[in-house]
C-alpha cells in the first residue's frame, strides 16, 4: 500500500472514531412485502458529538425485503434532516467546513448517507446538511438544516460563537 493511501485510510478510520450514533425514534411502512420486512421510513435523532445543545432529527427510506433484512439492499438516496437547540449550546472543539457528525453504510460497499456541519459566521448559526453518497454516480438529493444559536432560558455562561479552527 502506498504511502498516501495509508495516510488516507488512517485519516478516514480517525474521522469515524468523532461521528456521532443515532437512536431510533420510530419508523413507519411504506410498501407491504408479504413474508419479509416492509419498506420503511426511519427517523432517528442524531447528538452532534462536537455540539452540546442540539440535536438532529433524519429520516431516511429503507429497502425492506429478504435483501433489506440481510443488509444486502441499496436504500434510496431520500434523506430529510431537522435540527434544534435543546439546550444551552456549547461547542467542544472548533471546526472545520464540511466536517462529518453521522455516517451510516446505505449499501453493501459502496452507498453512505453522510451529516455534515458547517458554520454560517456572520449569522452565528450552525448548518446540518443530509445527503448520499456514492462511489460511483452520487446522488443530489440532499436537505438542510440551520441552528441559530441563542441564549437559552437561564443560560448563565456566554453565548457560543460558530467558527471555524484556523
């Protein structure tokens, strides 16, 4: 393996140790399949592992079937995202544009549906944005989501400043 590829592998396996999990919320069936699980749509919450205070919501499609059961079924690239304060916002480690707070395998090899953050500076909010990507002919199906970030009730330490690490 060349140098660079290592650098890249190393890079891509460190980023993933700072992406956030998501717990389910629910789901609901949008296509029957006797004798198999349903197609669905899933909503989970997503915690930015580097913001304190707000959370996502993203729902996404998912492939029901024997395939989808077996993990083997390629989600569709339909992803919605919404974010809110949910409490005084404290932000651990300054970032970077694009950086990645979720990451979840859509297909076998080679489909991911990434959240990244970046920051509106002059506006002081935080920007989410869902989409998919794919090896090989991605997808433009995307959302957004904007946090303001404000004063919450009985905030006692200063307002938090979205910025970028220099």
């Amino acid at each position: 393996m060349r140098d660079s590829a290592r650098k890249t592998v190393f890079w891509a396996g460190l980023c993933l140790l700072s992406v956030a999990s998501a717990e389910e919320i629910g789901k609901v069936d949008t296509k029957l399949r006797p004798l198999s699980p349903d197609d669905s749509i899933k909503i989970e919450s997503v915690q930015d592992p580097d913001v304190e205070g707000v959370v996502c919501y993203v729902s996404r499609a998912q492939v029901g079937g024997y395939s989808g059961a077996l993990g083997l079924a390629e989600d569709t690239s339909d992803a919605s995202i919404n974010c809110q304060q949910v409490g005084p916002i404290s932000i651990r480690n300054a970032f970077k544009p694009g950086e990645h707070v979720f990451r979840e395998r859509r297909s076998l090899i080679f489909k991911s549906l990434r959240v990244i953050r970046f920051c509106d500076v002059q506006h002081n909010a935080i920007v989410y944005l869902v989409y998919s990507e794919k090896l090989i002919d991605g997808s433009p199906k995307n959302s957004v989501a904007a946090v303001p970030i404000k004063l919450w009730p009985g905030q006692e330490t200063p307002l938090a400043h979205c910025t970028y690490a220099k």
